[in-house]
C-alpha cells in the first residue's frame, strides 16, 4: 500500500509540472486588402461565416483588429489572432472548417470568389508559443466604447539568434512582464514567434481603455526606477534591432 501511495504521490506531482509548464499557441492572420470593396469583403467573411465557424471548433475568443491609421493609407490591414491550446488543435483546424458544412456555404463568395474578383491580396500567418512568464492569454474588460479603446501589438526583432534570446530573457528571468502586469497593461499575450517572415523575433499585445491611457500608461513605463535599472542591464543591450508598433481598434464583432 505504500509503495502505491508513492507511486501516485509522483505521477500526481508530474501531472501538475506538466500542467504547469502547458503553454498557448496563437496564430495571427493579416489579410491585405488594396481598397473598401476588398476590406468589405474580408470583414463579411470574417463576421459571419469563419469566426462562428472557429467558435463552433472550439475556438471562442477570436480577436478582429484595424489599424488606426489616416483613411488614405494605401494598403488596409484586417488582423485576426486567436488562440490555441496545442499544435494539434492548430494542425487540425484547417480540415475541420473543410468538413463544416454551414461555414463552406455561408463564407462561399468569398472562398470560392473568381480570379479577378480576388477578395484580398495576401494573407500573411504568424504562429506563436507563449512565454513561460505568462503561459495564458487574457482578455481585457473595459467600459470604454470598442471604438475608442487602443490595442497595441509589437513585435520586437533581434539582431541574431542569441541576442534575441536575451531580450526573451529580459522578458521573462528579467521581469519585463511583471512590470508590465503591475503598471496594469492588460496585456493579451506575450509570445516568441516560431514561424513567421521576420524571424527571430517576439510579439506582444496590450490594451487599453483609450488613447490618454495608452499614453500615460507608456509615460509611467518609460520613467519606471525598475525599467531604468533592468534596461541599463548590459546583458541586455543591444537585444532588439526593429521595433515594428501597430495600434489598433477592435472591430464591433471581434469577441473582445
């Protein structure tokens, strides 16, 4: 009886080392569109044919995001991230919204749109592994009105493969996403991209309730004693080589 007692006493104490060390995986979509009838096209689709189709795979909290950027920009950007709880799940995504049934009919002028009637140009794919120091996504609650609110998504680029390894550091060992978490960034998630057109780098998304709050949020960032310290690490300098910052609206029918 004992020797069972200690052998379930380890497999229980493996179980929770696992469960502690499970990690997300997101994906981030961006389709390119060239002008209105293109971005009309792609936010039709996208709201009533593949996010109800993701929520029926099991997928709930999709994220639909715009930049916020002057009407005369010459190219558009729709966003769409959303999460997983293993590449299983990613891997098998593609042919379960083959065989949904009500998704391939109500999102058919746009899958099976003509050649010269293309409804975007291109659609880029990101795929992420969450950092250790936040191994969930979280999604925001705010009073403030959808269209006011500010979702900053960033992506930070290493100059190589080591030195970008420390700016994960920096994140996690560092205590980046701590300060973070106590400056209230109400951050989304905070990933390593394993897959993607600029690699190495990592991306991170935070929201807040308005553009004020994004600003003094920032300001109480930048003038942190803690941030002062950790970013004067020599370890750490010389860590990220591109800073690419996009701020962004949700849509009225991204799920947060």
């Amino acid at each position: 009886m004992k020797t069972l007692t200690i052998a379930f006493l380890f497999f229980f104490a493996i179980c929770q080392i696992t469960n502690a060390q499970k990690r997300d995986f997101y994906q981030i979509q961006v389709y390119h569109v060239k002008d209105k009838a293109q971005e009309q096209s792609v936010d039709k689709y996208l709201h009533f044919s593949y996010l109800p189709a993701l929520h029926r795979a099991g997928i709930k909290t999709v994220g639909v995001f715009k930049p916020i950027a002057p009407d005369t920009a010459s190219e558009k950007q729709i966003i769409v991230w959303m999460p997983f709880s293993s590449l299983d799940q990613f891997e098998k995504l593609k042919s379960i919204l083959a065989k949904d049934a009500i998704h391939q009919t109500s999102g058919a002028d746009f899958l099976k749109a003509p050649w010269d009637l293309a409804p975007f140009q291109r659609r880029e794919s990101i795929l992420l592994k969450s950092f250790p120091d936040a191994p969930r996504f979280q999604t925001p609650e705010f009073s403030t009105k959808p269209s006011e609110r500010v979702y900053e998504l960033r992506s930070y680029e290493g100059p190589t493969e080591y030195l970008f390894s420390q700016k994960v550091k920096m994140f996690n060992q560092g205590g980046e996403i701590k300060l973070f978490k106590s400056l209230g960034f109400n951050a989304v998630f905070y990933a390593e991209v394993i897959s993607g057109s600029t690699m190495p780098n990592l991306m991170y998304l935070t929201t807040f309730a308005s553009m004020t709050s994004h600003d003094a949020h920032w300001d109480a960032f930048k003038n942190h004693p803690d941030w002062k310290k950790l970013s004067a690490l020599e370890e750490y300098k010389h860590s990220v080589s591109k800073n690419v910052t996009l701020l962004m609206s949700p849509t009225d029918y991204s799920d947060f």
